[in-house]
C-alpha cells in the first residue's frame, strides 16, 4: 500500500477549483486502496476529511493570495520523512508550499499544476505590482520545479506545466450524481460563481458588472446573482451603484459546495467573464452545463477547451463588457440545450492512479 501526502496550498471547506481537485484526488486514492495524507496550510493541528488525515502548517503571511512561510523548508522534509511517505502529489500554482514540496521532498513528487500565467494584467486593467515578480518567477524558478518533478499533472492544455511536453494532460471533473439536470424551470437569472477577491480581480466580475447596464437594456427583467466573498464585495457594489445597475444584483456570499447545483438549476446563463490565462480551466462552467445550465466564458485561459461555443453557450472576447451583454441577452433569450457533461469525474480516476500510485520510492 502506497503513502501518498497530498500537498496544497487551500484545503476544503477552503472553497475553490484547485481545492476541490486536490480534494477529489486524496479521495480517488484512498479508494483505491492507497493511503492518503493531506497536508495544507492553516491554524495548525490535524483533522478529518472523509475519513483522510489532514495536517495543517502555518503560514507566516499572505501575500496576494500565497501563503508564506520560510520554516516550511526544513518543516516539510522533517514532517514528510515522519509520515513515512512514498510520493507526493503537490498542487500549483500558488508559489510556496508546492514549490519547497519539490525542493526539500525525501521521496518523488508529481506535480498537479493548475495554471497558465500567473500576470495578472489583462484587457482594461493595469499591470499588477507584483507582475514583475511573477514574471520572473516564471521564467527562472517554475522551470526548476517542474525540473525537480518526477511527474507532471496539467489540468489543461493552457497550464504551464503542459508546455513542458512531458505533462499528462488530466482535466479536472465534476460529481455528475450531484450536479445534474432537473425539469426545473429556469429563471431570466445571470449566475457568477467565484472568488470575489481583489487579487482574483483576473477573474472579470468588474466587466460583468459594468455590462449591466446595456444588458438592462438587451434583457428587462434580468437579475444578477453571485456566489462568492472576499474583500471586493464593498468595492464592487459601490462600482454598481454609480453605475445605477446595484438594484440588479444579489449577493449570496459563501455557499457550500453541496448546494450550489440549486443555483446552477435556476439560473438562465452561468457567466464566467475572465480576463487571463490564470483561468486554465473554468470549474464554474463545466458545473453548469452538469446542471444543463448554459454558460457564457471569456475566450482566454482554458475556457475555450471547456465551452463549445454555439453548442454549451457562447464565447466572447475578454475585458469587453458590451460583448459580454449582448451574448448574455442572447442567450437568455434563445438558450442552447447543453449535452451530456463531458466532465465527470469518473473518467479521470483510471489515469490519476496510474500516474500517481505508479510513481514510488
């Protein structure tokens, strides 16, 4: 039986893509008869995930959205040779606890990478503080990672790791037994799922914002719902309200995973309006159209590689909200019937073992 520690930087109830998927690979493993340890970030100390181990290490400081702490070089090593682990499945893109994963780890590790760049500058928006940084850090330091890896997981074909040409390419997937399709009638409702945070500003939920007021032309009636929280709800809804669209929208702040289907089911379009290829996939998507839900994505990142555009919804371009309205409007007006989900999960659990449990000591 293989020890394999599953190393992330977030952690369910942390909500997100990259936590859902580390999540479903500890779990897909543990089935398969491995045994699985989590480790994370957080207030330390060791809880229970269905039934896995999960043993959290505390951050010094959070710099925009990266957990730091320069203890982890000797603490990871110490703590992964106590465990008496086989392999590591570390997950990226956040820079830090992945990257001292693949550094100081006794034992190989496979490295799950969730991203295409990291920049945050897009259409509309000025050049981050930190793009500099992250520029750098992918040029010099990701390559060494990706080096010091005896595997390579790319969630997409946008990740950086499946430019490498020695990534396997294994999609994230959803739980179709959860997210599936009712007879539910639905309603003349815009859904956004997501971080609303001011680091995830790459995320376009600004955009989305600002096409309301020609989508309250195109659409009468329409409504805005957004499931999310951080600290660009204040910014956000007085954008909103000097734009007079504030009335438009309501704000549900964190749901449970468990219950975001109900949202995906009323809802007339799912919106996804990104702005970078930090958007390597687009989970928010591929959930909706489980639930029938068609979906409206910015063309950038992975959005094109889970969006059939004209078949699952439309594709438009990045940072334009004029755009972004009219295939909202049309949409809701004229919605396209989405097919069976090519996402279920299932179809990835044969590879992720493989490529995982193969890989030992």
């Amino acid at each position: 039986m293989t020890h394999v520690a599953v190393v992330t930087p977030r952690f369910p109830p942390d909500a997100g893509g990259v936590e859902e998927y580390a999540a479903w690979v500890a779990e897909t493993l543990q089935r398969a008869g491995h045994r699985v340890t989590v480790i994370t970030t957080g207030p330390p100390g060791t809880t229970i995930f269905r039934g896995i181990p999960v043993i959290r290490v505390r951050s010094w400081v959070t710099l925009s959205n990266t957990p730091v702490n320069p203890l982890w070089w000797w603490q990871l090593r110490r703590l992964l040779t106590r465990l008496d682990v086989d392999v590591v499945n570390a997950h990226a893109p956040v820079p830090g606890l992945a990257d001292v994963t693949a550094f100081t780890s006794p034992v190989p590790v496979v490295l799950t990478y969730h991203s295409g760049s990291l920049v945050k500058a897009g259409p509309q928006e000025r050049s981050s503080a930190v793009d500099p940084l992250l520029r750098a850090y992918e040029r010099h330091v990701l390559p060494r990672v990706f080096a010091r890896c005896r595997e390579l997981i790319a969630v997409s074909p946008v990740s950086l790791a499946h430019a490498t040409g020695r990534a396997h390419l294994i999609p994230p997937g959803v739980d179709t037994d959860l997210f599936s399709p009712t007879e539910e009638p639905r309603q003349r409702r815009v859904l956004y799922v997501g971080r609303v945070e001011r680091t995830s500003r790459w995320k376009g939920l600004q955009v989305l914002v600002d096409a309301l007021t020609r989508l309250r032309e195109l659409a009468p009636g329409v409504r805005l719902d957004i499931v999310g929280d951080g600290d660009d709800v204040a910014p956000l809804q007085k954008r909103a309200a000097d734009l007079g669209v504030g009335d438009l929208i309501d704000w549900h702040g964190r749901v449970a995973h468990g219950d975001l289907p109900a949202y995906y089911r009323r809802a007339g379009v799912t919106v996804l309006p990104s702005l970078t290829e930090s958007e390597s996939f687009g989970m928010a998507l591929a959930e909706a159209v489980a639930c029938g839900c068609p979906v409206v994505g910015s063309a950038v990142g992975g959005i094109p590689f889970v969006v059939r555009d004209g078949e699952d919804g439309r594709l438009v371009p990045p940072g334009d909200p004029v755009a972004l309205a009219e295939a909202l409007a049309a949409v809701l007006d004229d919605p396209p019937r989405p097919g069976p989900s090519r996402w279920d999960w299932r179809h990835r659990e044969d590879q992720t073992v493989r490529v995982i449990g193969e890989v030992s000591r």
